[in-house]
C-alpha cells in the first residue's frame, strides 16, 4: 500500500459522520455488491465480502468437482452453478479469496452471465441467505477512506469501470498495477517545492517570490510534464463539446448529424430549440457530451431570454465550443461581436449549409471549416477535428498520465501555484491529489 493510503482520516470532509457509519456499515456483516459496470457485457462479476463469504457462497454454489470454496485453496478457480431451491439461477465460475485489498476481508468473486437478468437473480439469492447488497462506488469509497486503496487508486477503480475508450485501458490498468502517476506526484510531494529566497509570497508562506529555488523549479517542470501527457483524460471522462451560435443557424441540425441520428427537432422556425439536450457520443472512438441548446444573441420573448440563459450557463462548462454560422446569408456584426468575446482556445467555427449558395464571409471567418448538414458534407472532417482538438495525441501507458479532469485540475492548480511563488498552496493542491488534505473531495 502506499504511504497516501495510509493517512485518509483526514480526507473526510464535511459529509465525515454521515461517511463514517455508512463505513461502519460496510465493516460488519457479509456484504454483496456487482463490481462492473452496468450495460451488456459478456460477464457481469459480483463480489461478497466478509467473513464466512465462502461459506455463504457455498449455500448456493454447486461446484462440477465437488468442492466447497471454503475448503478449496484459497485463489483457485472453480467452475459449477449457482442454484436455489433445486432451479439453477446461472452458470459461473467462482473464486475465494483470503482477503481481498479492496474489501480488506475474505471475499468471493462470481463471474456470471451479463445483461444484469443472472446478476440480479444470485443477489437476491445470496440476500436470502443474509448478504447485504451494497453499492460498489460506496465500498471503493471506503477502501480509500479506510486507507486501503488511495485515492489515485480510487480515481482509476472509478474510471475503469465507466471507461467507454480503449485507448485509456493501458493507462488505468497500468496505474492500478505500477502506481506511475501516484508515485510521481508523491515524488513531486516529498521535494517540498519550497526556497528560503527572501520575501514571502501572498499566502505568507515560505518565499519564492523573485526566482524560484530548484525544488520548485524541478516541480514546475514535472508538472508541466504530467500536464502535457494527460491526453487520457478526454478518453476517460466525456468532455462537454456545445454547439452555439445565432438562432436557426442549423445548430441542432449539426448536432443530429454528430449524433448520427435525429435526436432534436429542426424547424425552419428560429427559437425552435429551447432546453439544453445532451447526447453521449463517440468520435474517433473518442467519448463526447454534446451539447445543444437555444440559439444566442436575438431573443426577444421571455422564454427565448430564459433558453438564452441556459445556454450561457452551458457555455461556460464546455470543453469546447463549435461556433456555428449561417453561410446561405450574411454574417452579423452582432454575431462576430458575440464570437469574438469567447474564449479563442476553445472555438471551432463552422461555416453550415455549405449546399445552399453562399454569401460573402468577413475576412476573420475566411478559411472556416465548411459542413452541410443537410447533406453530410464536411461531418467527417469536424469529427476528426473535435477529437483531435480534445486528444490531440495517445501516449505511453508507462509513463505517469493524468486521467481524471479532477487530477488534472489540480495539477494545473499547483502549477500555476508554484509558478506565482506561491508554495504552499502547491503543496496543497498536490496533497488533495494523493487525499491527503480536507478538501480532497470524497467521490469526486
Ligand atoms: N440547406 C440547408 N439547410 C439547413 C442545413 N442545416 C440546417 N438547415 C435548415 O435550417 C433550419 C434551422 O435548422 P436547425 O437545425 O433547427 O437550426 P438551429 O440553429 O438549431 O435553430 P434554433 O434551435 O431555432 O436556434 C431548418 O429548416 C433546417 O432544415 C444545411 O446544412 N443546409
Ligand atoms: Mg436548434
């Protein structure tokens, strides 16, 4: 285990009571939780824990050999059923374990069927015989608070289990067994990017105002690193891309053609969009919430300022932002005024009805990305480009990665922390990313 694992009590939080019975909880008892994710899959496993797991299993467990998992040696496969009162719920294979580092007790791993139909009928049956079901989030969530897993290990139990990338795979796997980001930024850590320089930086803390001493100067670079090869994120948690512009610009027409489906209305009516609709979608394999919603600028009616609203408050969460104009008719100067004021990184224009004849483009638009999507024209291309623009590269899985939003948040934190001399409040955030600070933020 490492040494961040150890020192979670701490890491509570303001939900610490509430947390610490429900821990409480999981401490006693025999307890059953599925540990995939829900979905289709070929395999579902279902985890007990605690101590009797094997001889609870046993109850319903029909081995082909004959043997019991408690007196099978413990890590040996068995194959056989799970049956109840002579109806036989599934086909599995099972193994018992001593103690499981999760669980940190004796634990039964069932492998059945998916589809959730045999997962559900062998939970019912393992609570008849008096396991308790359990959330699996909730029991990761202890694993960590109990010092167990840390928290860079929870943040990649979470991630696999909702990883719809193939890409990210090696990452999360490759952190659950070599630990590369969790023992770079303990390294970072354990430097105590601090200098004796004079002066004291605005938290009143050790200086490092003037230049930075070479501790400091050796984080900023490692963290600079980490930053740039935290490419896995966008595969590990769906960024938000929006769709926005002025009003019957073919903003929802762009986001059915995303979609590959016709999931909002289009109408020749402008306003005809008024909540904002998301869609999970994958482009070059790369996971992508899109969002529509309102068109901007024009609203006149109260629904059409209130829709307006919402979509503001959209644009302020995205990832990215695809600027849609209309090209069959003049571009506004309150529709550039309005493109201009966004954030630059973040933009994509696109030049829609590309099918229709087309008006005369300001000088800044020249060169914009042109797609029809009533015609499919150009969908390609801007696919590719929203997932080169969120992922522009696949790295190494043996080199340190971020993968979660929340690491890499907190990496861009402690950089710029450390770059403004301010080293305490780099420490910090480091010490949220290991869990070790209040603040570190259970579940997230
Ligand atoms: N010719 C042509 N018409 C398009 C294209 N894209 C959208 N339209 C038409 O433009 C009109 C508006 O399309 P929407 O997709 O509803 O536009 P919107 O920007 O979502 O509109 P609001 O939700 O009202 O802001 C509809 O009549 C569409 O059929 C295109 O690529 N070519
Ligand atoms: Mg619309």
């Amino acid at each position: 285990m490492t040494e961040s694992a150890s020192t979670n009590a701490d890491a509570t939080g303001d939900s610490g009571l509430a947390s610490l019975e429900s821990q409480a909880q999981l401490s006693c008892g025999i307890h059953v939780t599925v540990a995939t994710a829900p979905g289709l899959g070929g395999i579902t496993e279902i985890h007990v824990w605690g101590k009797g797991s094997g001889k609870l299993v046993d109850l319903l467990f029909q081995a082909r050999s004959g043997k019991a998992i408690a007196k099978a040696p413990a890590g040996r496969f068995l194959y056989g059923h799970i049956v109840k009162d002579g109806v036989v719920l599934d086909e599995v294979i099972v193994r018992g374990k001593e103690t499981d580092r999760i669980y940190g007790a004796e634990t039964v791993q069932i492998g059945c069927h998916g589809g959730g139909a045999a997962a559900r009928a062998i939970i019912d049956a393992l609570a008849a015989e008096g396991a308790l079901e359990t959330d699996s989030e909730k029991a990761l969530e202890a694993a960590w608070q109990q010092g167990r897993i840390s928290r860079i290990e929870l943040d990649a139990h979470h991630a696999l289990k909702g990883c719809a990338s193939e890409r990210a795979l090696p990452v999360l796997l490759a952190e659950l067994d070599k630990h590369h980001l969790e023992r770079e930024i303990e390294r970072i850590y354990r430097q105590k990017p601090r200098t004796s320089v004079r002066g004291s930086d605005a938290d009143n803390t050790p200086a490092l105002s003037g230049k930075r001493g070479g501790a400091s100067e050796a984080a900023v670079l490692a963290i600079r690193d980490l930053l740039e090869n935290s490419w896995a994120v966008a595969h590990v948690e769906p960024q938000p891309v929006f769709i926005t512009g002025f009003p019957n610009v073919g903003k929802s027409s762009i986001f059915n053609a995303l979609a590959g489906r016709e999931r909002v209305i289009v109408h020749e009516t402008p306003g005809t969009t008024r909540d904002v609709v998301e869609e999970v979608i994958l482009l070059d394999k790369i996971p992508v919430r899109l969002l529509d919603a309102a068109g901007v600028g024009e609203s006149k009616t109260e629904i059409e300022k209130l829709a307006e609203e919402f979509a503001f408050r959209a644009l302020d969460e995205a990832a990215l932002i695809l600027f849609v104009f209309d090209g069959s008719r003049p571009v506004k100067e309150t529709e550039l005024k309005l493109y201009r004021q966004l954030d630059s990184e973040l933009l994509i224009p696109i030049i829609n009805k590309a099918d229709l004849a087309r008006s005369e483009l300001p000088e800044e638009l020249s060169g914009t990305m042109e797609v029809s999507a009533l015609t499919g024209q150009g969908i390609e291309q801007l696919r590719s480009v929203i997932a080169a623009k969120l992922a522009p590269q696949s790295g190494d899985a043996a080199k340190p990665a971020a993968f979660t939003v929340r690491q890499r948040d907190l990496l861009q934190r402690a950089l710029n922390a450390l770059e403004a001399g301010k080293a305490i409040a780099g420490l910090e955030a480091l010490g949220q990313l290991l869990g070790r600070l209040p603040g570190s933020g259970r579940g997230k």
